[in-house]
C-alpha cells in the first residue's frame, strides 16, 4: 500500500468535470485507488474509481486529501493523481 497527502486547489472544489477527469485517470491504474477526505475524521475511504462515490463526497477547495492505492503500480498511481490534484486537474 501506498499513499500520500495534498490539498484540493480548484476553486470551485471537485465538482463534475475535474472530478471525471480524476475518475478517468484514477482508472488507468491497476491498483486499487481510494480517496479520504482528512478534514472529516469520520470520513471512510472511497473508491477514487467511482464517479459517483467521489461527487456524492462533496470535496469543497482548500480540503486536505489522502490518495492511497494498492497493487501492482501503486506508487506510479498515486504519485500521478497526487500531481494530477495539485496541477488543478486542468482548471485554473
């Protein structure tokens, strides 16, 4: 297993269209890929794989996030996700 933490830059937070581009690039991996909100500490990890799981989190800016995943290219997955988040996933 691996993971790592960064923090949700987007202004608008993760709504539809970063996050299908998250779900997209989150399915590309082998591994198995979760994402926990940290600002909640209730909060369970979600498949980062499901569309629906990562709008239904309601993810506003400015959220401290885990992205962990496990499997064969774990590492690869999580080290692009992470520069996926902090990019702003194609928003500025």
């Amino acid at each position: 297993m691996f993971a790592k933490t960064t923090t949700l830059k987007n202004a608008s937070g993760l709504h539809a269209r970063p996050a299908s581009e998250f779900v997209a690039q989150a399915k590309l991996f082998e591994s198995r890929v979760s994402l926990r909100n940290l600002d909640k500490p209730e909060a369970l990890p979600i498949n980062a794989k499901s569309i629906v799981r990562v709008l239904a989190e309601g993810i506003p800016t400015g959220t401290q996030l885990e992205i962990c995943a496990e499997g064969a290219d774990e590492q690869e997955a999580v080290e692009k996700l992470i520069a996926l988040v902090e990019s702003g996933i194609g928003e500025d």
